[in-house]
C-alpha cells in the first residue's frame, strides 16, 4: 500500500512530498506520528519544495550577470553607501510602490553587484525580475523587428516587476533605439519598477538619448521621484586585487 501511495503521489507531481513520505518511510518515522502530525509535515515539505522550485525558475529567468546578495555587499566609508538604505531598498517596497532607482559612478565600483543584489531580493520575495545589459538588449529587440520577435520581448519585458537595465549611456542612442527605450519606459511608468545603472551622471544623459523631446519625456518618467546612489571610491576590481596581493605577500 505505501509504494502505491507513493507512486500515486509521484503522479500528481507532489515531489516534496514524495520525497519526504519517501524517507520518512526508510527510517520509521511515520510510525511515530498522528494522522494530523503527517499531513502537517507531508503538506510543509510539498510547500517548501514549489517554493524552492518557483525561486530557482524566478532566478533562472532574470539572467542575472552576478551572484551577489545584500548581505555580501562591501559598505566602505568611502563608497557613498548607505546600509540602512540598501536594507531599505532589500524589503522591496519600492517595487510594490512602482519606483525606479537609479546607481551611478565609475567603472569597477560596483554599480551592477549593487543592481543584482537587490534584484536577487526581489526574486527571494516573489517578484519578477529581469536583468540586461542596455546595449545587448538593444541589439535583441533589432534582430526581433527582423526575425517578427520584437513584440514578445516587448511582452516579456513588460511582465516583469523589476527590469534592471545596466551600463546605461556606454553608447549613443540612435532612433530606433530610442523609440524602443521610450516604448519600455512608457509601459513601466507608474506600473513597474527599473533599476537604471550607469557610469554618467544623470545630467549627461540628455545628451546620450539625443532628441530633445524624446530625452525629456523618457528622463521624466525615470528620474522624476528616483532614488538615487551615487557612488564614489576606488574600483572594488583593484580593491580586491590589492588585497590578494597583501595577502599573498603575508
């Protein structure tokens, strides 16, 4: 009876559970415990599972460049960084709110880390999150108006609570490229939120769209009520290389 019980429950695609009745069963532990003790236990393992599983997928479709988490963040004094608002930004009530952020400074500091973390926290917390750097993505959304794909990234896109789109402003933005940042703009404002990385400070960005009417309605629906950090200090690359340097030599 139990080994049908357990292939039954292999067909109803109950993997926790099956996986738990499973060793429970080698080990006797069932034999110890109350009918409602078993359903509990039974039930918490097939719930722990799906959410194990819906983060995976989560994580797995957001296509982060990083492994980074809030806590693996490095908080020098002279980085600019605030850890009460990281934490802050950790809990995700700007998304729930429909919020950008935007990071800023040099290359190497950290901007993207940064990005990923908190986008790595929202998917922990059940958010939608998609990561892609602006130049690729450019490049993607091409080759959809060629290959009649454009409107299923497009759809994609807009699904997702958070789209974090990095290294803005690397390279000039020409028109078909800016009709397509303002189509993801338009969508997003006041429905979803954006992380916006970039080595420019945002008053240079302007001129990196081009098209001054285009520019001020894409910078208003993006910086307008933003969070912003802007960061400062060396590059972390070089940081971390020095400091396997001393630790070699010690």
């Amino acid at each position: 009876m139990t080994k049908e019980t357990l292939e039954k429950i292999k067909k109803l695609h109950l993997w926790g559970m099956a996986r738990t009745y499973e060793t429970s069963l080698e080990n006797e532990k069932l034999l110890a415990l109350s009918a409602d003790e078993l359903i509990g236990m039974l039930v918490e393992a097939e719930w722990d599972d799906r959410q194990n599983r819906n983060l995976e997928r989560r994580l797995r479709n957001a296509r982060f460049r990083y492994q980074s988490s809030i806590e693996s963040i490095d908080y020098q004094s002279d980085r600019n960084l605030d850890r009460g608002q990281l934490l802050r930004f950790a809990e995700c009530g700007f998304i729930s709110k429909h919020e950008n952020i935007i990071i800023t400074g040099s290359t190497g500091i950290g901007k993207s880390y940064i990005a990923t973390a908190i986008g790595h926290q929202a998917c922990t917390l059940g958010y939608k999150v998609y990561y892609a750097n602006l130049g690729k993505l450019f490049s993607r959304l091409k080759m959809g108006k060629a290959d009649g794909s454009y409107l299923k990234e497009i759809s994609k896109i807009e699904r997702q609570d958070l789209l974090i789109i990095d290294d803005f402003g690397l390279l000039p933005i020409d028109s078909a490229n800016r009709s397509a940042l303002m189509e993801i703009v338009e969508d997003r404002h006041r429905r979803a939120s954006m992380i916006i990385t970039s080595q420019l400070p945002v008053n240079c960005w302007h001129e990196v769209i081009g098209e001054k009417t285009v520019a001020d309605a894409i910078l208003d629906r993006i910086v307008h009520d933003a969070h912003r950090l802007e960061l400062r200090g060396e590059s972390m690359r070089k940081v971390r290389e020095k400091q396997k340097n001393m630790e070699i030599m010690n």
